[in-house]
C-alpha cells in the first residue's frame, strides 16, 4: 500500500494526465513507477496529491507522501502544510504533528492563517489543548477558521464553558473588525460548534442567547444548525422549544427526523415519536436509516408498544441489521422492556460484535424480570470474553441481585467494581445495595451504608429505605428516612402514605391522624394508579374503578366471574394495605376494580386463547392483584406478564417469577 501511494504521487507529479483515482485501478508495476519518477521536482503536483490522499481518506499515505517531498529536499509552500496537518489530526497523531509543526516554523509559515488554524485543529484533537490556545493567542491574524477551530476544541475536550467564552468574545472582535471594514464574521460551521457547546451545558439562558445569535446572522434555516439547535433545547428539558426549531428548519435531513425522534422517545413521549416516525415514512422525502429505527425502538421500549415494536424489528431484518450492534442492542432492549425477555435473548444472539452496552442490555433485561442467575450468568460470559464491564453494567448487576434478593452476590460485586474495575460507586449503584439490604431484612447494614457514601443520599436511596421500613415495620428507621424525604422531595405524597402505614402497622393511630391532616392541608394526592394493555395496534388505558371505557360493563361482569373462579381457587383478599392507606385504590371497596385487574380482564376477553397477555402499570402492583392474577393465569392457562414501576412480573400456573419477592 505504501509503494502504491508513493507510485501514484510519482505518476501524479508527471502527468496531467493521469490522476492518481485512475492510477490506483492499474496494474503497472509499482517498482518501475517509484524508479522512474521519484524525481520528480514539481511542488505544486506533490501539494495535489497530499491534499488528495488527505481528502479521501488516506492519511497515512498522505502523510507518507509528504515524507517523500521532503526526502526530495523539496521547498514546501503554505499550500503543503495545511493538508498534511489534517492527516495528523484524523491520526491523532500528535508527534508527527509537532514535527511538521517545526517544519512550518522553518520555513517560516506558522503565521499563516491557515496553517495556524489547521495547527490549532491538530493540537484540539489529540487533547493538547493548552498548547492550541497557545498557537491561537500567538496568531497575528486570525480568521473564522482559526476561531471555529479553538471553539471545536474546547468542545471536544469537554470544556464547554471556555467554548461559549470564546464564542462572547469572537463576537465582539467580529463587531470591531466589522468597524474597521476588516470583516472576520461568525459562520454555520462556527454555529454549530457553539450549540454543540450550549448542549453539554444545558444552561437555557445560554442557549436562547445563541439561538438569538443564530436568528440575527439569519442561520434560523440552516439544517446543521437546526439539528443542533433541537438537541441544545432538549438537553435543557426544553422539549417545546426543541420541538418549534424542528419545525422551522427548511430541509429537513434525516439526521433532523432522527434528532427529534430520539428527543421525543428520550423524554417520555413515545406517542410523538411514533408519530414523527410515521410522518417521516409517509411523506417520503428522506429514507429512514439504522439511527432512525434505534430511535423508534426506543420510543417503544418506554411505552411498551410490543405490536409497534415487532414491525419495526421486521424492518431491522429486511434492511439486513440484525447484526448490526446499535440496532440490535435496540431491539434487544426494546423486548425486554415490552416483557418478552426470551425474544431478547435470540436477538442479543444475533448481533456478531457485541460491545459493552449490547451485554449491560440483556443483564439489565434478565435482571428487570426477575431471571437474577440468568443476569449473572450473562455478566460471568461477558467477563469470559473480554469485555470490560462499565458504570451502567454494574448498576444492573446490582439491581439484578437486588431484585432476586441475592444479597452476597450483591455486595461481592459491589465491593469488586472498584477494587477490580476501578469504578467508583455512584448513587445508582448505592440505591440498589440500600434495596437490597432493606428487602432482605438487613434495615441497619442498608442504614450504616448510606451513613457511609461518598455521594449525597438521593430521594431514590432514602425512599427505599423507607419502603423496606415499611415491609418489615422498623417505625425509627422509617421516621428517619421520612424527615429526610421530606426535606428532598416535600410534596410527594408517597412518603407521607407510607409513613401513615408504618405507624398504623404499629397501632400508632394518633400519628396516623396528623399525617392524613397534613396531607389535607397541603393538598398532596397521591399519583393515581394506572394500567394499560395494548390490543391489536390499540392501547387501552384503565383506572381504579373506570368506567370511561365503553365496554365497561362486560368488563366488570367477566371480572366478577374471574373472581368468583378465584375465590374457589383459595382465595383469601389481601386486606393489610387497605386498612391503612389514605388512597381510593387502596380500600376495600374497591379492592376488585384495581386498574390492572381491569385490564387483565379485558385483555383475556379480547385476545385469542393461549396467547400471553400483557398489562402496564404506573404504580407498584399490590399484594392483593398480585395474588389474584396469580390464580387468575392458572385458571385461564394464560401467561400474564405484568409491568409495573419496579420490575416485571410473570405470571403462569398459580406462580409468578418473582418468587412473591418484590
């Protein structure tokens, strides 16, 4: 290959006529090329073909050709350097980099504009940012490039705050310069270098400022700069306004409808996702890509849209990216999120070069399910083949462990992550030990470990706490763990229902009075419960004791046969929340109409005989759903399969996957 490149830089250097594409396809021996045309004198033929090999690719040989012009003790001219500085950049290359830099100061053109800039690149990229803003201080003269790069590179380096300080003050040399008819002004490329800034600071003032920048120097079309502009605003939360740049951009690309689906699947809005993908398909101007279809898996993943999902994978296939480790890995957690952990598996099996998050994918997915050996037995084989575990993969260890209440695992791996890996705990990873503790009966070994991280204790860590409290009716860890939510998270009513609970659990009803006189005063409601099931394309939703859904009444009265079958089953109503919770689902009233019940109900009447149900929930099921559609799956010789904000549950034959284990 470096005969070959060497070759076509002789040829090129001779010959008009022979351009170094059509030269590579030929068969002529490479030696007699070398011999005969090493010589060759031309400057300006060398500059082409550096710049050549630069631009397509090749920056080995690119730079391998510059060696060779200079073996020749050829002069090179602020045309040769620039092109042989990008090389050393997409190389990363930093040694080769000083060493053409030494070059251009001998020959003296380290000042020019473009060598400055092309140097404050190379330097940006491989890290060196100190000597960078070094070069760019010294530069006499300094143009957008020069600015463009310096920004760029603080915004590779993760350092977006001295980016947009470089940005204010670009702006206020370009005003000056403007003044003086010396015009230097702010471009898209610099634009977008600036709201890739704004984007890893996500600081909404900032972004609305630059935004007006973007309108004033009339970029508000620009489809770089809108793209960019959409993910700025929703790294704020400020979705609206990610959405309204969306929509003002004149040429939408595919990586624009790719853009606003991921920042629509990413917060939650799964349906606007589905509908933008649906738009994009329908008007037929851009075709969708493998980024497109990791997206909309995505957006179905957080709303369970299994049906909606199965279509999409059916893409995946017939565009051949089932291998594919990106979309894969989507459609391997897009199945485990919509319950069908076994599905995944086949899929993780298909993807040929798994990484790091295609293996944290199926862990987490077995772990959410409940299959805690089968996550582990995930994670040993990811370990066996090399593959550095990382953050996120530990946290699913640990949640996998915690839901199965494997607590010497558990704390084996918790500890092993930072001796071992050197990953230093998060509060992820303490929220799941402080669970796992809590859930396994060990209140005071979970309360010593939040007394000893290294990381603020979060609502989520004292939350559990708090609900482990309550399963095994500890009233002074509970107290302490509520004083402390109450100062993190003061209006959720959660905490102040499960502390009333605890203290009814103890016969403590004076306290149980104050907590419900307090929650009246304040107006705190507790979240309503809700469940959803999705039929034929269709998603149902159902709440405690709905009667919106106009089948309503062949729901209740099927649902009373369901209960009347169960309660010969064995039966007995699960009363011990009902006596204490302030909540409507939770008294005995309304025990039978739960939300999920409902759902559960509607979906068996309406599906085909053997096939699985499946049913979300917003909330954690109760122990009294969670017994009745135990028998219910027995009796009907279903599998229902249960969603809920914890973890999934899979119901068959009297039993449920989670070993009662919640």
């Amino acid at each position: 290959m470096k005969i070959t490149k060497v070759a076509l830089v002789a040829a090129a250097a001779s010959s008009s006529e022979l351009t170094s594409n059509h030269l590579s396809r030929t068969n002529t021996n490479l030696t007699t090329f070398f011999n005969n045309y090493v010589n060759t004198t031309n400057v300006w033929s060398w500059n082409t073909v550096i710049a050549d090999l630069a631009r397509a690719g090749d920056s080995v040989e690119s730079l391998l050709a510059f060696a060779a012009m200079r073996k020749l003790s050829l002069t090179p001219n602020r045309s040769t350097f620039p092109c042989a500085i990008k090389s050393c950049s997409a190389l990363y290359d930093v040694n080769s980099g000083k060493q053409t830099h030494s070059q251009a100061l001998v020959f003296g053109f380290h000042n020019d504009v473009f060598v400055s800039s092309a140097l404050i690149d190379m330097y940006s990229k491989c890290g060196y940012l100190d000597d960078a803003h070094n070069l760019f201080d010294e530069t006499p003269v300094r143009n957008v490039v020069s600015w463009t790069s310096m920004i760029t590179g603080y915004v590779q380096n993760g350092r977006p705050h001295d980016a947009l300080y470089l940005f204010k003050n670009f702006l206020h040399e370009e005003s000056l310069t403007n003044e003086n008819e010396n015009e230097v002004c702010v471009d898209a490329v610099a634009m977008v270098s600036v709201l890739a800034a704004c984007s890893s600071t996500s600081n909404k003032n900032v972004t609305q400022g630059v935004h007006s920048v973007v309108v004033k120097k009339g970029f508000e079309g620009n489809t770089r700069i809108g793209n960019t502009l959409v993910d700025a605003y929703a790294k704020c939360g400020m979705v609206g306004l990610s959405r309204k740049a969306f929509e003002e951009i004149n040429n939408k690309d595919v990586t624009t409808w790719n853009s606003m689906i991921a920042v629509c699947a990413q917060h939650g809005m799964s349906t606007q996702a589905l509908e933008l993908f649906s738009t994009m398909v329908r008007d037929g101007d851009v075709k969708y890509n493998a980024v497109t279809l990791s997206a909309v898996l995505l957006a179905c993943a957080h709303s369970g849209a299994l049906q909606i999902g199965k279509c999409v994978h059916d893409q995946v296939i017939k565009m051949g990216l089932e291998a594919d480790v990106v979309v894969g890995t989507s459609v391997v957690d897009m199945y485990c999120k919509c319950g069908r952990v076994l599905t995944a598996r086949r899929a993780f099996d298909r993807i040929k070069n798994k990484n790091v998050r295609s293996w944290t994918a199926m862990v987490a997915g077995y772990g959410m399910h409940g299959y805690a050996r089968e996550a582990l037995d995930i994670f040993y084989e990811m370990i066996r083949v090399n593959i550095v575990p990382n953050y996120i993969t530990f946290v699913s260890v640990l949640s996998a462990c915690s839901h199965a209440g494997l607590v010497d695992e558990g704390w084996h791996w918790f500890q092993t992550m930072n001796h071992k890996y050197r990953i230093e705990p998060g509060v992820e990873h303490y929220s799941c030990m402080v669970d796992l503790f809590g859930r396994a009966g060990f209140l005071n070994r979970a309360y010593d470990l939040i007394k000893k991280m290294k990381v603020r204790p979060d609502f989520v860590i004292w939350g559990s706490l708090l609900a482990a409290c309550r399963m095994h009716k500890n009233v002074e860890l509970g107290e302490i763990s509520a004083r402390k939510l109450f100062e993190l998270d003061p209006n959720n009513c959660g905490y102040y229902v499960l502390l009333s609970n605890i203290y009814a659990d103890a016969g403590r009803w004076d306290d149980v009075e104050k907590m419900r006189k307090y929650m009246k005063k304040h107006g705190l409601n507790k979240t309503p419960g809700f469940s959803l099931v999705e039929l034929k394309g269709k998603v149902h939703v159902f709440m405690v004791g709905d009667k919106e859904h106009p089948g309503y009444e062949k729901i209740y009265l099927y649902l009373e046969e369901l209960c009347m079958k169960v309660l010969e089953a064995g039966y007995v109503p699960n009363m011990t929340s009902v006596l204490h919770d302030v909540d409507e689902e939770e008294k005995e009233m309304t025990l039978r109409i739960h939300s999920e019940k409902l759902a559960v109900a509607y979906a068996i009447m309406n599906s085909v005989p053997g096939t699985t149900i499946q049913v979300f929930k917003n909330l954690r099921i109760c122990g009294d759903c969670h017994e009745t559609i135990k028998l219910i799956a027995k009796i009907v010789d279903r599998e229902i399969v249960v969603r809920d904000s914890k973890r999934f549950h899979h119901f068959s034959d009297g039993l449920c996957s989670c070993g009662d284990f919640w």
